[in-house]
C-alpha cells in the first residue's frame, strides 16, 4: 500500500512539475517586451535624424510602406529638416496589437513619443509591423508621424483617419495637398 501511495504522490508531483515548466516556457517563448522593442525603435529613428543617414531612415520602413508612399525620399529629408535638437526629455505610450488566424500571424505596435529637445517640443509616432506572416513585405516602419507638440490637436490621431498614410506624414500645406 504505501509504494502505491508513494507512486502516485510522485507520479502528482511529477506532473505539476511538467505543468508549472511548460507554462514558464510557453511564457517566455511568446511575450516580448513592447517597451523594449519601441524604444529601440525610437533610437533607431532619431539616430538616424540625427546623423542625417536619410538611408538607414528608409531602411526601417517595410517593403510595403514604401511602395505605398508618395515621396518617400522627399519626406524623409522634410523630416530631417524639421526635427531638430538634443533630447532633454521623453514621455512614451504604446499600444500592441496580436491577431491570429490559423497560421497567420499579425503583430503591430502603435508608439507615441512625447519628446522635448532643447530647441522644440514633438510629437513622434510611428507604426511598426513586428510580424506578418501573411505578407512579410509589410514587416517594419509602416508609418512615421514627427510634428510639434503644439500642433497635437489638429494633427494627432493615433494614425487615424485623418493622418493616416505609409510612409511618412507631413501636414497638408499648399505644396502637399493634391488638387
């Protein structure tokens, strides 16, 4: 009786074990770190607009994105004329989206950075595809939003409606709106 009792006590204990480990496994193997993940994004970004390399700029944006937009180049060096200064401080938000269907895996996740310099104040938001196994051409940058602070309620909307475009925003002037 008692090398039954002990069999099953191991047998129980032995499979907890299994339970609690896998569960620890399927954690680590299908989280990440959204913070992590768009702050160095973010870095990616402004070291880019710092050093000028308009290059590694368009490098970041999915195959996609790029063929969607209308001036890539030109908007990246809009862009880099307009963000300008060293960082002083920077308050961020994110939001992380997953959906599965069958196979098919999507992952986005929305930043906005809220982003003081010692020349101005900016907004900097961007949509970043981490994975699309439908279509991997949409893997990277899909949209990059750098406009001040000041302009936020007229031209901030999470990638909306009205802001909403592959590649890089600009705010419609006179030279960008179409006829």
């Amino acid at each position: 009786m008692i090398n039954k009792n002990k069999l099953l006590l191991f047998t129980i204990i032995t499979l907890l074990t299994l339970v609690l480990s896998s569960c620890s496994l399927f954690y680590k193997t299908y989280s990440r770190d959204d913070a992590k993940i768009s702050e160095t994004r973010f870095d990616e970004i402004i070291e880019a607009l710092n050093n000028k390399d308009s290059e590694a700029l368009k490098a970041m944006f999915s195959s996609n994105a790029l063929k969607e937009a209308d001036n890539i180049d030109e908007d990246i060096e809009y862009l880099m004329d307009f963000y300008k200064g060293d960082i002083i401080s920077i308050e961020s938000a994110r939001e992380g989206s997953d959906s599965k269907d069958g196979d098919e895996r999507e992952i986005e996740l929305r930043t906005l950075n809220f982003v003081s310099t010692d020349e101005d104040e900016y907004i900097v938001f961007y949509i970043d595809n981490l994975t699309d196994t439908k279509d991997p051409d949409n893997v990277g940058l899909d949209m990059l939003q750098i406009i001040k602070q000041s302009d936020r309620k007229t031209q901030f909307d999470w990638g909306g409606d009205k802001t909403y475009c592959a590649g890089i925003y600009r705010p419609p002037t006179t030279e960008t709106t179409p006829d």
